[in-house]
C-alpha cells in the first residue's frame, strides 16, 4: 500500500514539471523562435530618381596668366613677391643688382661692329664714269658722218662719170649677181661635202675586203679544211661570179673561166643569203666557209682550176710592208652590193649593172652536154641540186662613185686578181698557201686603199659646181667692169660707212651694258646700306633698352596672384628667362579632370558640378565647358574642362561631381538589396503572415531587371509595388522561403 | 554467484563505452557538418546555382607572389571561358548566368578622413567579388564592376570605427592615398572562427581593383575565382587548368571541398601543408577554408577511431547471435511461443465450452 502511494506522487511531480515547461516554452516560443531566425535589414521600395554622378578632383587654375620675364641678364637683388600673393599692376616684382649687363656689353659691341661695316661698304661704293665711252661714240659718230658722206661723194661721181645710167639698175644688178655668186659657191662647198661623205661610204667596202682576208686568214689556218673544198660533186671545179643584168638577164662568166667548161647549176641571191644569215654556213668538215657541199652528186677527180697567176699580186706594186691594214670585223655583209660588174677581160663594154651580185655555183658539164654557151640564161634547172654556195666579193660601188674608167680598171683589175686568188683558196685550186700570199692578199688591199685615197677630187659635181662659181664670179666681175673704178670707190666708200655705223652700235651698246650692270651693282651696294643702317638703328633701340632708363626694377605688368617664383635673390636669371607668374583672376578660373569614356558620355557640356570637399567659404559653382579627348589615354579618357566661379584660388585641389538630368522611375530600391544568381537579378522582399503568436515574415524572391543605377539607389522592373519592403543585408545567408526576423 | 555479478559488471561497463563512442562519433559528423557548411565563400557555386537546373563548379587560382597576371590576361581568360561554353553548346541561350568571376589583391594604404588617418590593409577587388564573399553590410551597398564610378570603398567595422566612429557611413569622403573617394558602406567580418583566426592584416578596406592600380600602379592579381556551369564533371577546373594564366600557381576546386571523398584524400596531405614551396600568399578565406579542411580531416579521423569500439562490438553481437541464434531460436524463443500458443486456445476452447454450458461469469 506505501509503495503504490510513494509510486503516484512521482509521477505527479513529472507532471507538474512537464505542463510549467510546457507553459513556459508556449509562452516564450514567439522570441526563441525569432531568436533562432536570421536578422535581416529592410528598405521600402520608393520613387525616386536616379542620377549618374561623376566624380574627379582637379587643380584650379586662372583661365589667363601673365609670365613675367628677365628683360636682361642681371643679378637679382631681392624678390619682393611670394607665391600666392595678390599684386596690382605696378607693384614691383624684382630688385636688380646695379652694373652692366652682358646683354649690354654684347649690345655695344654689336653696334659698334654694324657702323664700322657701314663705313666700310659706304666707303667702297663704287663710282662710274662714262665720259671716255662717250666720246668714243662721239667719234664713232663722227667717222660714221664722214663715211657716210665719202659715200655719198662716191656715189655722185660714179652717177657723173655714168650720165644717163640707171644706177638703181646697177645696183640692183650687182647685188644680185653677188648673191649668185655666194649662192655658186655655197652650192661647190656642199658638192664637195657630198662627195666627201661618199668617200666615207667607200671606206667601208674597203672594210668589207680587210674582212675577206680575215676570213681567207682563217682558212689559211684551216688547211685540212680546204680539202674538203675539192669533195665538190663531180665536175665541180669552181665558182664564179658575174653580174646579172636586168637588160638582157644573162650570166656573164668571168674571164678566166672558160664558158665551154661551166654551166649554172643555181643561184643564190646575197640579199637572201645576207637575210639568212651573217656568216657562211659552217661545213661538216669542220671549215669556216666560203663553201657548203652537199653530200649528192657524183665527184669529179683532178679537175684543174683554172689558171691563175697566183705570184702576180706579188709582181704589182704591192708594197712590201706588212701594215697592210687590217680591218677587224667580221665579214658581215650588212649591205647588199648595190653594183655588180662583170669582170671581162676583153674591151667590150660591161652592161651597166643594176642588181645585186649574184654568187652562184657552176659545175662542169655533164657529159652529155657537149656545149655550154658562153652566155647562159638564167634558169636553174629543177633537177639538178646546187652543190656549193659561195659568198664572194663584189666591188661595184666604182660606178656611182665618179671614178674615171681609168680608175675604175685600175679597181677592177686589182679586185679581179684577188677574187682570183680567193677562187683558188675556195677551190682547192692552190694547196700550198703560205704567209706570202696571204701577204700578197693583203698588198693587194692596201693597193686598193691607196688608189682610193689616191683619188682626187675630180668628181664632175665638184668640177660643175667651181665651174658655177667661176662663171658667177665672172658675171660680177663683168658688172664691176661696167661700172668702172667709180663703182669700186662708191663700194669702197659704202663699206667703210657700213663698218663706221656698225662700229658706232657697237660702242653705243656696249655703253648701254656697261651702264646697266653697273646700275645693279650699285643698287645692291645700296641695298646693303639700307640694311645696314636698319641694324644699326635696331642696335640702338636695344642698346638703348638694356640701358635706358637704369631700371634696376622689375615691376608687374597685371595684378593678380602670383602663381609661381622662380628666382630667389642672388640668382642671375639669363635674359627672357621666366621669373614668376603671375595669375590673372579676372577671366575666371578653370579645372580639369580625366573621366573614362562611358563616364564623360553619361555627361553633357552645361551641366554643373557640385564640390565636395571643400565645405567652407561661399559658394563655388563649376559648370562643365567642354569634352575633350585625354591626350594622356586618348583611347580610354576624355578630359572634363570645368569653368570655377566663385570664392576660390588657384592652386586648390577641388573633387567636383557632376551628374547628368536626373530621371525618375517608378521602382526604386536600394543597390544594396539587388542580389544576382544564375536566373538573373532579384531582391528578396518581405512576405508578413499572421499567426496565432503574431505575424511571421518570409523571404520572398522577386526577379526584377535593372534599369538604372548610380552610386545608392538602381531603379528596376519587377513584381514590386510602393512600399514594399526588400531585404538589403541579414546577418545569415537566407534564401528565397526562409523566415526571417526583423532588425527594428 | 559472485563470477555472475563480476561478468555482468564488466559487460554493462563494455557496453556503455561502446555507447558513449559512438554518440561521440555522431557528435563528431555532426560537428563536421557543422564547420563544411560554415564557411559561406566556400558555397558561392551553390548560392548562384539557385533554382537553376544547370550544376555549377566554383574553382580559386591563386598566383604566387613572384608572377604576374594582369587584368588584361583576366579578360583574356574570361574570352576563353566563353569559348569553352560556346564549344560545350552552353550558349544557346546566352552566357549570363553561366558564370561569375572575381579577382582581388590584397595592399597596404592609408585612409584619412575629416577626424583621423591610419594604415589600413586594402583588398583591392574586381569583377563580382561581393558575390563570392558576402559579408554582411551594416550600411551602404557593395560596389560592382559595372559601376560606373570606381572610387567608393568598403569599410569594415574596425576601420569605420576608426576613422568615423560610426557605421552610417554611406556618401561619407574619405581619402585613399591622398585621393578623394567615396564610403560605399560598412562591412561586418566574417564571425566564424576560422575566418577570424585567418585574418591577421587588422582593420581594412575594400576598394576597386581599378583605383588601387591608379593609386599604387601595382597591377598584379593575387587571386581570381570563377564559377563556372558544369556541364559535365571536372568541366570548371579544366577550363582554368588549360586556360588560366597560372604561372605556377595553383587551382582549388572548392565545390564539394569538405565532402567525405575530398576530406579522406586530404588525410595523407595533412603534414606536407606545413611545406610551402610554391610562392603563393593566400588570402585570408583560403587559409579559412583550409583550416576547416585541416578540423575536418582531423574530425574523420577521430570519428573512425570512435566508431572503431562500438563497430568491433556490434560485430561479436553478429558473429555469436549467428552462432547461437538458432539453438536459443527453437530451445527456447519458439517453443515458448508454440506453448503460449497452445495455452490460448486451451483457454479459449475452455470458455467456449463453458459458455455453452452456461457456466459464463458474465
């Protein structure tokens, strides 16, 4: 019975303890649990406007300042200024130090230099005297007068002894037949020029022989090449040359070549050959080559040349010297011969050549050709190939040239003798060749250069044109005659007036250029007299500047506030040196600052500042003048130009703000409350809910887009009304569902 | 008898050791949860996720002291992360929200207000920082890197005590180096105390990374953070690892950095920490986070030697109840049972047959 009693009272004790907790946690469960809650801070949604403000801070500056200079190189004796002292125009700045300065010295000296250089150069002027040419024009003049006046006697008498003559007729006459006879003249000098530069064009075929025997030199040295010359088709013995005639196109075989024995196989033009090619083809055997064999046709053997003298260029009057001359080009045939002749020994007249020469193959007769005419026409057979070619020699320009038949034989018979020996080098006709008759070639040139220089002018143009010229000066001497030797006198005395009127011009034009360069000289003299001067009144301007005056003061030339002194007492400030600056308030003041480009966009030029550090004195308005690029960071910042008014001085460090017109918005909440995530920016407002212990505040995520902002406030768009309260800070990290409590 | 009464002794004693052990060991995971969840700069990947359906990595570089990066090898990097989300197909819908990032370096200045100046250790700061680390603002607003001025600075507590004597500081001049700038807000500290203890360099201010290289010219970063979406695992730290101009410094993934795996990996780095060699001074949050790490690790390990006890206990519980759990099962449980059973439907057949013999109590 005691145990069940003791048993009841415990439980009755659980129970009491348990309801007065349970009575005390119901009670207090509002405060723990808010206690337990993350404390948050809250701002209420407003409208408001948001204003982008840019912030700087500058130097104030005076828009103008005035820079006072050392008008000489002098020591400073004392300095009456400070920096940022207020000075009037007038008040004195500096105190030099007596004494001259070097300026002054230098000044001196250069003024002294300038007037003794002006002495110098007024001292050399030159001076022109122009009495000994003109009485030397005067006595031309007078000599002119007298001439003129023999002239006119001359004339008298020539009329007096020839009464009744037309003396203009004779004038005119004479006048004219003088001209003729310049013109007959003029005519013989340009006849013999002509003639002249023909001869220098017959100078070149005489080249063209040096290059023959250049080339024959070569075959000399080419003996084996020369054998294969005798491979010649069948009956081949030689080659020859002739001259085509237009007037009866036949061949005419050379002399020492016995027509009975040749016929013409081909032909080959030298013009073409000369278009073709500038040297002769090259043989297989290995020879420079006068000849090109072909490999058909039968081969004849121990055909004989023809006779050739070869000794007799050796028997002329080859001279045995050996500077025969030697041309050094090669046997280029540039020009097709203009003349072709044929070499006949006999004394019938050779057609007149007209085409080129025509160097053509011939070869002996076939057997079966009994005969072969001395004149053959030419027509080369289709069925027969030639054999050889020969480039060969012509020597036809005689003909054009006004040689004399003596003269051209004398050519003709000279180059037929060496085309012989070149026929027989060609042929094979001569295989010992020796140095002697390459030497005898080579008289043989020099023989035909000698006749051509030998060769006088006896061109018939040049005996027809003196021939003029004597019949000219014959027609005047005939008019001279008819007049007598009064018209010799009136001549005379003409030419003497001539002679004194050109002599008089001259003198009168020469004095006329004397006197015009002299003027110039004079004037440029003059000239640097004037400078001079100039200088020297410079000179004593400054002179008198350094000096002038003795003013040992420097005073200044505005009022204003000093800005800066450069100079302490003792120092020797150099001349135009600064020595203080003075600012000059009356154009107001200035200040800039550099602001990034997004920063100077968000402002326009007008706008006013407001200054932020500086809180005493009155008021002091900036308002922005312009927007220049920063030349520091042209890329990144523009420079802020402000005009500052107001109670300020130079040199303050002033922060200016300045915000462009401000724009109101509906939703506007503090920077602080504005949260972002991966979805964007939200705020986090205030959700109240009533309980039975009072109301409950949950955080609730808003998402919202921001418009504007600057430095406290951003103005957004959201599901946010006037009033609302948004979380700005908390003392836990909450999220979006969290309760919360508040701080007040 | 008394051999009774002494093995009962000694049991109950084992089982109340293996007992107490193991409330230590949920004590010990409970307080390892505690401190993984208290460092709030640690979990910015999972504040900016939100309700997002997209993961998110958040990943540290730090730079050692002797290199280098400038804010423009960070814009450099920041093209490149957009080409990883580009190349990753992560930009159908644009790269906001995709990533954040934020970079600081940590001076020295001198503040000077209207009553009084002192040195102040400066954190100079840039892109998003303040939503890595969102200290609590006792007034004004954090700035950002679309203001559009860079001239206003954090205070913390200390300093505007200092300086103002006051936290209300908001629009309030104050002047860095000399140079005007503007009290965006005070800032309370971080009160953890980790943090706390982390943070040695006395009373600061926060300023923009901008005006901190106009002031000292020194455009060095220390530190740069990033989260990044995540597209698949490891995404994040490979990007910085390719992309980031580390110059020898050192990535740290710290999403999932107190998680078991990380911390069991962390175990055998617990004493090569005291070794150094790679130049970098970390930041304040960082030394925060790895002193935690450190506490964590140190946590498992005693948590493992707790739960060693009671799970060795439990075991021999298994092992003899499996050897003699049958024979007890049908000596004894199941043949009380059948006989409970049968004296229950004796008893109930007894009652039925008096009730129809009318011998019912009732």
């Amino acid at each position: 019975m005691e145990n069940s009693v003791k048993s009841r009272g415990w439980v009755k004790n659980a129970a009491i303890i348990f309801l007065s907790v349970l009575l005390v946690l119901t009670f207090f469960s509002n405060t723990i649990m808010n206690r337990s809650l993350p404390e948050v801070a809250t701002a209420n949604v407003t409208s408001d406007a948001i204003t982008a403000r840019v912030r700087g801070t500058g130097t104030v500056t005076a828009q103008a300042s005035y820079q006072v200079k050392a008008p000489t190189t002098r020591k400073i004796q004392s300095v009456m200024i400070r920096s940022g002292q207020e000075v009037s125009q007038g008040d004195v700045l500096f105190i030099l130090s007596d004494g001259d300065s070097a300026e002054l010295d230098a000044a001196s000296e250069t003024l002294r230099k300038l007037q003794l250089s002006y002495d110098q150069t007024a001292v050399s002027l030159p001076s022109f005297d122009y009495t000994a040419d003109r009485k030397n024009i005067d006595r031309a003049k007078q000599a002119e007068r007298d001439a003129q006046a023999a002239m006119q006697k001359a004339l008298d008498n020539l009329a007096n002894s020839k009464e009744g003559a037309d003396m203009a007729f004779y004038e005119s006459e004479l006048q004219a037949r003088t001209m003729a006879l310049n013109k007959a003249m003029a005519a013989l000098e340009e006849t013999k020029a002509t003639v002249a530069r023909e001869r220098e064009a017959a100078w070149g075929d005489v080249t063209e022989l040096n290059a023959w025997v250049k080339l024959l030199q070569k075959n000399i040295d080419r003996k084996s090449s020369l054998t294969v010359t005798k491979k010649v088709p069948v009956g081949a013995s030689t080659v020859a040359f002739w001259s085509d005639t237009s007037m009866d196109g036949v061949i005419h075989l050379p002399s020492f070549m016995p027509a009975a024995n040749y016929r013409i196989v081909a032909l080959a033009d030298m013009e073409e050959q000369q278009g073709e090619g500038q040297t002769p083809p090259e043989q297989p055997g290995g020879g420079n080559m006068l000849l090109t064999t072909q490999p058909e046709g039968t081969q004849g053997e121990g055909q004989n040349p023809p006779e050739t003298p070869v000794t007799e260029p050796q028997q002329t009057e080859a001279p045995q010297q050996t500077e025969a001359p030697q041309q050094t080009e090669a046997p280029q045939q540039t020009e097709a011969p203009q003349q072709t002749e044929q070499p006949q020994p006999t004394t019938e007249p050779t057609p007149e050549p007209t085409t080129p020469v025509v160097i053509v193959v011939v070869t002996t007769p076939e057997p079966t050709a009994t005969e072969t005419p001395p004149v053959v026409t030419i027509a080369p057979t289709e069925t027969e190939t030639p054999t050889t070619t020969v480039t060969y020699i012509q020597d036809f320009y005689i003909e054009d040239k006004g040689l004399t038949d003596g003269e051209k034989e004398l050519i003709r018979d000279r180059l037929d003798k060496y085309n012989r020996e070149v026929f027989n080098l060609i042929t094979g006709g001569e295989t010992e060749i020796g140095a002697n008759k390459m030497q005898a070639l080579e008289n043989e040139i020099y023989n035909t250069r000698q006749a051509l220089e030998s060769l006088s002018m006896t061109d018939p143009r040049v005996s027809q044109a003196e021939a003029a010229v004597d019949a000219a000066q014959a027609e005047l001497d005939a008019i001279t005659n008819l007049l007598g030797g009064y018209a010799a006198d009136y001549n005379a005395a003409k030419q003497a007036y001539e002679d004194a009127k050109k002599t008089r011009e001259t003198l009168e034009t020469n004095l006329n250029n004397s006197m015009i360069s002299n003027s110039k000289s004079a004037a440029g003299t003059s000239l640097t007299l004037q400078d001079l001067a100039y200088q020297i009144e410079k000179a004593k301007k400054d002179l008198e500047e350094l000096s002038g005056g003795e003013q040992n003061q420097i005073i200044a030339p505005v009022g204003g506030i000093i800005d800066a002194v450069n100079y302490t007492a003792g120092s020797t400030p150099e001349k135009d040196q600064i020595l203080c600056t003075i600012e000059v308030p009356d154009l107001g003041y200035a200040l800039s600052f550099s602001a990034t480009n997004e920063q100077a966009r968000r402002l326009r030029v007008g706008d006013t500042a407001t200054v932020t550090n500086y809180y005493w004195g009155s008021e002091i308005k900036a308002t922005l003048e312009s927007i220049r690029t920063d030349p520091k960071n042209p890329q990144t910042n523009k420079l802020l130009n402000f005009t500052v008014t107001g109670d300020v001085n130079p040199g303050s460090e002033l922060t200016l703000s300045v915000g462009s017109k401000s724009q109101n918005y509906d939703i506007v909440v503090p920077n602080s409350s504005i949260r972002t995530d991966a979805n964007g920016s939200f705020v986090l407002a205030i959700e109240a809910k009533n309980s039975p212990l009072g109301n409950r505040y949950y955080a609730t995520r808003v998402d919202v887009t921001v418009l504007a902002s600057d430095d406290i406030n951003s103005a957004v768009t959201g599901d946010l009304g006037f009033g609302d309260f948004v979380i700005t800070t908390s003392s836990r990290p909450i999220k979006s569902g969290d309760m919360v409590r508040m701080a007040n | 008898m008394r051999i009774g009464r002494y093995n009962f002794t000694k049991r109950a004693i084992w089982h109340c050791c293996c007992i107490l052990m193991f409330i230590l060991a949920l004590v010990c995971i409970l307080v390892i949860n505690a401190l993984a969840h208290r460092l709030d700069c640690q979990r910015t990947a999972e504040h900016w996720q939100g309700e997002s359906k997209e993961s998110f990595s958040q990943i540290s570089c730090f730079i050692p002291a002797a290199s280098s990066v400038t804010r423009n090898e960070i814009y450099g990097f920041r093209y490149k992360v957009l080409d990883a989300l580009h190349t990753a197909a992560l930009d159908a819908d644009g790269t906001d929200g995709l990533w954040v990032d934020a970079w600081s370096r940590e001076g020295k200045v001198k503040l000077s207000s209207s009553r009084a100046s002192t040195d102040a250790s400066a954190v100079a700061v840039d892109g998003e920082f303040f939503t890595f680390h969102r200290l609590r603002l006792l007034s004004g607003s954090y700035f950002r890197e679309s203001d559009l001025m860079k001239d206003k600075v954090l205070l913390d507590e200390e300093i505007a005590w200092m300086l103002y004597g006051g936290t209300e500081l908001e629009g309030m001049a104050i002047q860095v180096n000399g140079q005007d700038f503007l009290v965006g807000g005070v800032v309370e500290r971080e009160q953890d105390a980790e943090s706390r203890r982390a943070y040695t360099a006395g009373a600061g201010v926060y300023m923009s990374y901008d005006a901190y290289v106009k002031l000292t010219g020194d455009d060095r970063v220390d530190c740069y953070e990033l989260v990044l979406a995540e597209p698949v695992k490891g995404f994040a730290k490979q990007t910085a690892e390719s992309s980031f101009p580390l110059k020898g410094g050192e990535v740290v993934v710290n999403t999932g950095r107190f998680t078991l795996p990380r911390l069991i990996s962390h175990i055998p780095k617990l004493g090569d920490r005291a070794i150094q060699s790679n130049g970098i001074r970390y930041p304040y949050w960082e030394n925060a986070a790895r002193i935690v790490e450190d506490r964590c690790s140190i946590l498992l390990i005693v948590t493992v030697v707790f739960l060693l006890l009671p799970l060795i206990t439990a075991a021999v519980f298994i092992v003899q109840l499996l050897r003699y759990g049958s024979e007890i099962l049908t000596e004894s449980v199941l043949l009380r049972i059948a006989e409970d059973a049968r004296e229950a439907i004796r008893v109930r057949q007894r009652r039925r047959w008096e009730k129809r013999q009318g011998r019912h109590d009732a």
